[in-house]
C-alpha cells in the first residue's frame, strides 16, 4: 500500500495516508520507494567470543545493518561453545556492549540438563550440528557435534520439552567418511573434489540426515528446523512432513542459490565459495521450494574467514573452513531476482522477516508492519544498481564472494525499533544500540 507510517517510542503507530498522518519531529523520507520490515537473520556466525580475528558483534552488525537486517541470531560455534546457561548469558552480554542491531543467540542444544534452563534464560532456539565431535577446534570445537543418534535422540527429547524449535546441520558422517576416502585415495584433496565428494550421489549424506531427524521429530514431536536445504530429495521429505501437519520448518541460505550453484564460481574462487556445491537442477529445486512455501525461512549463514585461512584450500579444501560473508549482500541479491521476476517482493519478506518471526516465536513484536509492532524497517530502492564490492564490505575479514557481481535493488536505510542505524549505505548506529529479543 502507499502510505505514511509514523513510529512512536521504537513501535509502529501509525499507518495510512499522509492526510491524515499525525505530525512528527523527524521525518525519513521514503517516497518513490518500498518499506519492508526489517530482515530477521536467524543463522549468523558472528563469531565472539573466541574467533575475534575473523568477525565480532560490532563488525558483523555493522554489516548487517548495511544489508537491512534489524535483528541478528548468533550460533553457538564461538570459544567457548555456547553449552551452558552460564556461557549464553556470557555471550548475551558481549552482545549488549557491542551490537548495533537487535540479537539474540541460538545456543547448543548438545547438553540436554542445560536446556531448560537455557530456554528460561531467554534463547530463541537450540543448534545442533549432526557431526562427530573430533575434538578439533574449528569450525566444530569440543560439544557442540553430536552425531551418535541416542545421544542425538536425547536432545531431541529434551529440546521437545522447552517447545523452542531445534536447528539441526544435516550430515551423515560415517557415510561421508566412506566417500572421502575414495577421493583421498587418488590423493584428490582440491576444492573441486571436495565439492563433488558432498554432493556424491545427489547428496546422499544430507538425505540420509535428514530422513534421520524427521524421524526422530515424529517420536518426540520436537519442532524441527532443517539449516541448509539443498537437495530435492531433503524438500521431498519435508513437504511430505509438512503435508502430515508436522511441525518441521527449513532454512536455504544464499551460498545455495547465488554461489555454489555453479560449478563455474567453485572452478574460479575454490575454497572462497565452498561451503557446498549445489547442482544447477537442484538450485532450480530450491527456487520451487520458495515459490510453493516448502522453505520458510532464508538464514544468511554468515561465516567469514580470513584469507589466510581460506587460502589453504587451493591446496586441501580439507584443511581450510567452510563459509563465507554474506549478511551484507544477501538482501541485495535477493532484489536483484525480484527485479527479474523470479520471486515476489511479498515471498521475498516473507522468507526473510515474516516467516523467521513465526518459526522463532517472535511474533508480532517483529517480521511484519503493523500498529504495536517494533519500528524495524528498511528503505528499499528498486531501482538502485551497484556493483557489490570487497572494498566495502563492512565485514573483519574484508573480502565478499560476491565480489563483482551486478545487482540491481538495494536497501538504502535501516532502522531499529525506530532509530536509523543506517542511511545512504553509511552505518550511523552505535554499539549498544542492540537489545536482546527474547520469544515474545
Ligand atoms: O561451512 C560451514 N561454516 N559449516 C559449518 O558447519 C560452520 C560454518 C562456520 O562457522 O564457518
Ligand atoms: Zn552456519
């Protein structure tokens, strides 16, 4: 709709027609262009405490402002781990000193007599990460994996319990041990391998998971929420799940859609675009999976890493960490498709704010435009084309994937429950301008 909207104290007040618009002290003006509602981020890495050097809560929510995300959910991989009631409120309070944004914190879920009283401490959700815990230190140090299924059933149970979803990253580690090896043995350690050996057999390690824990969700009823959707057999699965009136939700990030869908992009930048490849037809899948509403939610899955460390990739893709920047560009990104007619401007929030503040108990104090709501909106312009580039990239490590890339609709100011934090592309947001959002 055309409209004026007016914010009082952080909240939306008003909304409706200039005419009758009541006056104001500040006005922002928006004309000639669209207001969504802020993005909800539900899967950022950002890093702190522990990997400092790559990101922390003031860098990485300073990009996010820059890419119109107005609420940032951390993970738990950060040093160390978020396993404890004690550890998440240690994290919480980095959060109140340094982020710009809105945040919460998505802890493990792996310790189940934590999980009460981490669900009473205020989190949102619980993250498991379905790999063996090989003690190594990054990017899944000691407790956060659990790949043993009664040990993993046990999470489940108590997860159910406390009636937050669960967000689990799919693998199914003993068969994938058997794959790499195969590679390992012809010595083939490149990125191009190791791309190919997580997508052997369509991605039989991610299928072979998830049938797995839409199982275990069926015997405890926990809300299930699949991270990083990518194969069509995993939206089979779910949208027959979600057909029986489960409550199973599931995430695509942008790597899916806009970067590892090319084998062209993981020949040319290697470990800086590895994550996952995922197959032209399967990407194609994923865009069927947004348009009929089997995927609820984009997660930017925002996991920088230094040069450095990626750079070790060229030579053992196994040796270098999976990720990479996104939460500044992946609104942009999306435009670019809206403005190509590939999804609605509607879908489109629909994925990045209004289905994240239902699945994470949010709702109605975020993800949606309307009287009572909290003033967290972006100033879109449609029209806007840039070239998306490392040299502004608000992100420690400095360097984007995307780096290059053509894109046409850009968020132009960020506001947080009525503050800008962001006006013209420049971050005017201050640290501790953050609140921690508990479930409403
Ligand atoms: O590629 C990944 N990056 N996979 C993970 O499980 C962790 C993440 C990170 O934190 O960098
Ligand atoms: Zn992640």
């Amino acid at each position: 709709m055309e409209a004026d909207i007016g914010i009082e104290k952080g909240k939306i007040a008003f909304l409706g027609s200039s005419a009758t618009a009541p006056k104001s002290s500040k006005v922002v003006d928006a004309k000639g262009k669209v207001v969504i509602p802020g993005l909800i981020d539900t899967h950022t890495h950002h890093r702190d405490p522990g990997f400092t050097h790559k990101e922390d809560l003031t860098t990485a929510t300073q990009a996010a402002a820059a890419g119109g995300v107005t609420l940032s959910i951390g993970m738990p991989n950060v040093n160390p781990p978020t396993t404890s009631v004690d550890r998440f409120k240690n994290v919480i309070e980095i959060s109140k000193k340094k982020a710009l944004v809105d945040f919460n914190h998505n802890p493990s879920g792996t310790v189940p007599e934590e999980i009460p009283g981490l669900a009473e401490a205020g989190c949102l959700a619980f993250k498991i990460f379905m790999v063996k815990d090989t003690g190594r230190d990054y990017p899944h140090m000691p407790g956060i994996g659990l790949h043993h299924h009664g040990d993993l059933f046990r999470s489940f149970e108590a997860v159910a319990k406390t009636g937050l979803p669960l967000m689990v990253h799919p693998h199914d580690q003993d068969l994938m041990e058997m794959i790499e090896q195969r590679y390992w043995q012809r010595g083939d350690r490149s990125p191009q391998a190791y791309a190919k050996a997580y997508r052997e057999f369509d991605g039989i390690i991610w299928d072979t998971a998830i049938a797995t824990i839409l199982r275990f969700q069926k015997a405890t009823g926990v809300k299930l929420h699949i991270l990083h959707m990518s194969t069509p057999g995993a939206l089979e699965m779910v949208r027959r799940a979600k057909g029986e009136g489960r409550p199973v939700t599931c995430e695509v990030n942008p790597w899916a859609l806009f970067l590892g869908n090319s084998w062209e992009n993981i020949e040319k930048l290697g470990p800086y675009c590895l994550g996952f490849w995922v197959p032209e037809g399967h990407a194609e899948a994923l865009w069927e999976g947004i348009r009929d509403g089997t995927i609820d939610v984009v997660g930017s899955d925002h996991a920088p890493h230094t040069k450095e460390e990626k750079e070790i990739g060229w030579k053992d893709m196994w040796k270098s960490p999976g990720g990479e920047p996104q939460i500044q560009d992946y609104l942009r990104l999306f435009l670019t498709e809206v403005n190509q007619g590939r999804l609605t401007l509607d879908r489109l929030v629909w994925l990045t704010s209004y289905r994240p503040a239902h699945v994470f108990g949010l709702y109605p104090r975020k993800g949606v435009i309307q009287i009572g709501s909290d003033a967290d909106l972006v100033i879109v312009d449609m029209r806007k084309e840039e070239t998306i580039q490392n040299e502004t990239t608000l992100t420690k490590v400095g360097w984007t994937p995307y780096h290059g890339r053509k894109v046409k609709g850009a968020p132009v100011t960020t506001l947080v429950r009525g503050k800008v934090v962001m006006e013209n592309g420049n971050v005017v947001g201050k640290p501790g301008d953050g609140q921690f959002i508990p479930p409403v």
